[in-house]
C-alpha cells in the first residue's frame, strides 16, 4: 500500500528517521563485536529482519510525530509523545535518568520540573537529545537556523544542561547541511558542513570536540574515536563529535558511516543512530541498502 503524499519537510525528517532507526538497530546488534562489525556489513552477513531499535529511535519517533502534528516541536506535545511512547514500551534501553523523568511525567509533574531538576539541578548533559534529533534537522534542512532554534526546544524537554542542548543543536545542524551540501564536492562539503555545525554549536565542550574533529581528515577509526570519544561516558561531549566525524567522513556511504560508527566502541547503537539520521539525508533513501530498510523494525509510519 502506497503512503498518501507528505510535506517536503516531513519526507525529509521520515528519511532520516529511517537512517537513525537502522543504525540504532544495527549498532545494538553489533556491539557486542563492534570489532567485526566493519566485515559483518560489507559482507552483508547481518541476520534477517526485524532488527529491534531501542529508545533511540522510541524517542526520535516521538520527534517525528511532534513535527508532524505541530509543524515544529511543541515541547508539550513532544513531553507527551515521549511519555506515552515509554509507558508502552519501557524496556527499550532507557537510561536510568531518562527513565526517571518520563515516569514523573507520567505521575503528573511538568516536563520543565522534571528535566531542571536531572542530576541536583545541573539539568542532563547525556547523549539522550542528540541521538534523536537528525529529523529535526531533516524538517528544517533548508533553514540552518530554524533547525538550531528547534533541536534546542527538543533537547529542553529532557535535557537541560548547556552541553545536552550543544549536542542536540551540532546533530541537527550536520543532519540539515548533509542535506543542504547533497550535490557539492566532497572535499568541499566536509569543510562546508563543519564550519557550519562549528559555527551555530554554542560554545563549550561539544564545540570544542567538533574543532578537534574536523582536523582529523584521514585519521583511522580507532584514532578518531580515541581522540574524540566513542559514547562510553554517554555524554553529549564524548559522543556528539565522533558521531559528526563519521557521517562526515561517509558522506556518500550509508553503509560505511554506520560501520564506522559502530567500529569506534562504547555507545555504539547511539553513535550510529546519529550517523545514519545525518547520512540518510545525504544519500537519500535510495543510498540506504533495500534490504536493511526491509529488514529494521517496522514503524509508525511505515505504508
């Protein structure tokens, strides 16, 4: 059955929540040897569908349904759609945190005194809002600066902290560029996209990772991960970075940004969910291998 006719902005944030939703999968698949995982994808030697997501891809398509009602993200509407997406599904990975914060909502408490008061009131630095973000940037890719304003509403819900909403703010601004850039050069684009994710990052430590790495042109995967950080502290600043890197890096390979992803260790399903909401909107969904779009977990918007 064929899918009724969509806005442009909404086709773009469904096709990188394919992308993030098959890195998701496939990084919570292969972690376990993440060292195997460049040789298992291009051998294609995944196993058949479906390939479960975790709450990365929960909360993106919680995202997606915001901007699909909303036209943009009503933290309201989107505090709601997280809350009921977990209460149907809790055992998707959830972070300790997270898991803190949706359940009071659901016990009553508004979104804004749940997600202040994360860790004694500094408010959540996690990878939580970035790892969900890319459609935002997919919705709004052809206006850098609404894509920013946007992911900042996104991350607020749960994420407060200054360096939760950096994050965000880099992941959306990569995904909007790789779609804005999709027809340059390649050696063009990494500077393009870089300087501008660099440049709409608000200052701190995520900034100053995304400095780091658009410096390490041609560095290994293993240095890359080791310079930047691969996720293992699950923070915005030791993910945000090397997730850009990879997708940067792959620009016109689906498949390699997410082995890439994956290959570098520590929070592998997230790295790749960001990777593959950015690189999706580079190559387009024909970029994506046909059976890894059969075999993810179906969706919410799926025909």
């Amino acid at each position: 059955m064929s899918r009724p006719a969509l806005s442009a902005e909404l086709e773009r944030a469904l096709l990188s929540l394919d992308g993030l939703a098959i890195g998701d999968a496939l990084g919570e698949m292969l972690a376990y040897r993440y060292d195997e995982a460049a040789k298992r994808i291009q051998d294609d030697s995944m196993p058949a569908g479906p390939w479960f997501h975790t709450d990365d891809t929960e909360m993106a398509i919680a995202v997606v349904e915001t901007l699909r009602l909303a036209r943009g993200i009503d933290q309201d509407t989107l505090a709601f759609y997280f809350a009921r997406r977990f209460d149907a599904a809790p055992d998707r990975g959830y972070g300790k945190m997270t898991r803190m914060q949706l359940r009071s909502v659901l016990e009553g408490k508004p979104w804004r005194v749940a997600s202040a008061s994360a860790f004694s009131g500094r408010g959540s630095m996690g990878n939580g809002s970035a790892m969900r973000v890319a459609p935002v940037g997919g919705y709004f890719a052809d206006n850098l600066l609404r894509a920013c304003s946007e992911a900042r509403l996104s991350s607020e819900v749960t994420h407060m902290h200054p360096e939760g909403i950096a994050g965000a703010i880099a992941v959306a601004a990569a995904a909007a560029m790789a779609w804005q850039t999709r027809e340059m050069e390649s050696a063009e684009r990494w500077r393009i996209l870089f300087e501008a994710v660099i440049n709409h990052t608000p200052p701190g430590e995520v900034q100053r990772g995304l400095e780091k790495a658009v410096g390490l042109t041609g560095a290994s995967i293993e240095d890359a991960a080791r310079a930047l950080g691969n996720g293992a502290l699950v923070t915005a600043p030791d993910s945000v970075p090397f997730a850009v890197w990879c997708a940067a890096t792959h620009l016109q390979d689906f498949p390699g940004a997410i082995s890439a992803a994956i290959s570098g260790g520590g929070d592998c399903d997230t790295i790749a969910a960001m990777a593959g909401g950015i690189v999706a909107l580079s190559v387009g969904r024909e970029g994506i291998p046909v059976r890894w779009l059969q075999a993810r977990e179906r969706l919410p918007f799926d025909p």
